[in-house]
C-alpha cells in the first residue's frame, strides 16, 4: 500500500523582526531560520515519519537539493518530483514580529507548473489499496484524482487553501475530505451538508478533531491533546499525514485519530512546519507517557 502524495514544495525563510517592514522602509531582521514547508512536503513527511511508504509527486526548481534530501530523510520517495530549469522552488517569505504577528509572501513557482509526465509516468501503478492525498497548492489536481479514483485508489483531498472551484473540480473523486473548521464551514456554506464523499476530516485546532462516514454517519471524536504550543504552523499537514498513514496500515478511524493528535500536538510543541513532524517512535513515547 503506498501513499502517493501530489503537492506542494516550500521553502521557508522565516525572518523574525521587532516590527514589521512599512511601505519604503528597509529593516535588519533579528534571527533568520530556513526550512522545509508547502502542504504537500509536509504532508509527505508526516506521513513516512508515521512509517507509511510514500511517493512525493510534485516539482522544484532545478538547484535547492537540500530539500530533496530532507523528503529523502524522512522516508519520502523522492524520484517522481520534476526538477525544472528557469523555473523557481516554490517558497514562502514569512516575517514575524515581536508579538508574533505574520506577514507572508508565497511564490508558487515549481509547484504550479508540474507536468502532466507525473500522472502518465508516476501514478501509472496506482491501484485499489493505494492512497492518492491532494491539497490545494499545485496544477493537475482534477486530474490526478480522477485517475486515481478510476484506478480504485482512495483519494484524500486537503482543501486548503480554500476554493471553491478547484474544490469542485475534484470533489467527484474524493473519498476523504479533509478540513480545517474553517474551511468545512466554507465547504458547507458552498456545497451543503450532503457532499458526494465517503468521509470528512475535520480538525478543530486545540479543540480537537473527528472523522464522520458520511455514508452509515458514524462519527468518531478525538480531543486534542493538552500541551504548551509554541507553532502551530503545518499543525494541520501533520494530522492529515498521520491519518493517511493509518489508514493506508487498515487502522480503525479512532485508532488514526488518536495517532495523529498525538503526532500534532508534539509538532506544535516546535518551530517550523516539515521539519517538525514527530516520527512513529515519538508518537508511541508520548502517547504511553499520556496513557
Ligand atoms: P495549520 O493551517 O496551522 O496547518 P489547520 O488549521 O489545518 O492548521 P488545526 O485544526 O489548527 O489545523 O490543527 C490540526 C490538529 O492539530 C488539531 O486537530 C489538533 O489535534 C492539533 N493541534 C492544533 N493546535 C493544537 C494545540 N494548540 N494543542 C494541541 N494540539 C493542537
């Protein structure tokens, strides 16, 4: 069973300020962090961190090599990402202030430019077993989840960034959709409660998380986890990941809840966002530590 993960690829420059730059205005920044982030690597690094086999599907530029080689050290596979000339690594600009207020500036580059060879070439094997996870961060996803449905895969969709017609595109495709509070209450508001999926992931922030069968309507609730949060950035990602990765070992949707709160709440507890998912031995600590 192989989780293939069609997504995003970020880099993180996190500068961090005591005020945040106005228009015309030049400032010295006081710490400087570089990371791994974008939706999909994070997503992909949860994932074989929680001990799934995973295939990253998705492009960069032709230099940043560095990234490449932190998919690879967390267990991603990474020889179906595109590398392509004159064409940037996605990345994400991010300024915080003193008092933890943001301001963000994403280029998209790589990620919006993934050619069609990855489905024909990449999601050529994809079968009944297999896991196809989407978000809304790169081109192809509409025709990735088609394939991926009409080859019996199941197909979890993060909608997030949320919208609308990109969440139309692929909603006949989708098994699993998952969201924020936010972004359900969005995908409600746009689509009614009786959307044309198996199930809902829907993440609560600290409040937790529950997983609804849309089709018996049984639904299973999972409280978060009590710990000091320092970033909660990539929170989300890292619960999808773990959740995919139970699913994708036929656990029960209780047992994949539990798994992943356990793993978000340790992620929270860190900066950064692909850099910060907990692998499988970290989880089980801390889940024997909570009882
Ligand atoms: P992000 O956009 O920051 O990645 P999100 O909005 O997609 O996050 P959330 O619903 O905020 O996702 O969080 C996902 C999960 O992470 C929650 O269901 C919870 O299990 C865990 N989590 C988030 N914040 C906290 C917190 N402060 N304490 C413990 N667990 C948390």
């Amino acid at each position: 069973m192989t989780i293939y993960n069609l997504g995003s690829i970020n880099i993180d420059h996190v500068y961090r300020l005591t005020a945040l730059p106005r228009a015309g205005e030049t400032i010295s920044s006081q710490g400087y962090a570089l990371g791994l982030g974008g939706k999909g690597a994070n997503q992909s690094v949860a994932a074989a961190r929680a001990g799934a086999q995973v295939q990253h599907l998705g492009a960069m530029g032709a230099g940043d090599g560095w990234v490449l080689d932190k998919l690879a050290a967390a267990g991603a596979g990474t020889g179906a990402i595109a590398r392509l000339e004159g064409v940037a690594t996605g990345h994400a600009i991010i300024l915080v202030d003193g008092g933890g207020e943001n301001s963000i500036i994403l280029h998209g580059g790589a990620n919006h430019a993934l050619p069609p060879t990855l489905l024909e070439r990449d999601l050529a094997g994809i079968g009944p077993g297999d896991i196809l996870m989407l978000q809304n961060e790169t081109n192809l996803q509409a025709e990735a989840a088609a394939r991926a449905h009409a080859a019996g895969a199941r197909v979890i969709y993060s909608a997030a960034p949320f919208e609308i017609e990109p969440l139309r595109a692929v909603l006949p495709h989708v098994t699993i959709l998952a969201v924020n509070e936010v972004e359900a209450r969005d995908t409600f508001a746009a689509f009614g409660e009786d959307l044309p999926v198996e199930g809902m992931l829907i993440t609560r922030g600290a409040e937790g998380a529950e997983y609804r069968d849309l089709r018996s309507g049984q639904v299973w609730h999972q409280p978060a986890f009590k710990v000091q949060a320092v970033d909660t950035t990539g929170a989300g990602d890292c619960f999808a990941g773990w959740f995919a990765a139970g699913l994708s070992r036929n656990e029960d949707p209780q047992t994949a809840l539990r798994h992943a709160s356990a793993a978000a709440a340790i992620q929270v507890t860190r900066k950064g966002a692909g850099d910060a998912m907990p692998d499988r031995a970290e989880v089980m600590a801390f889940l024997k530590e909570r009882g």
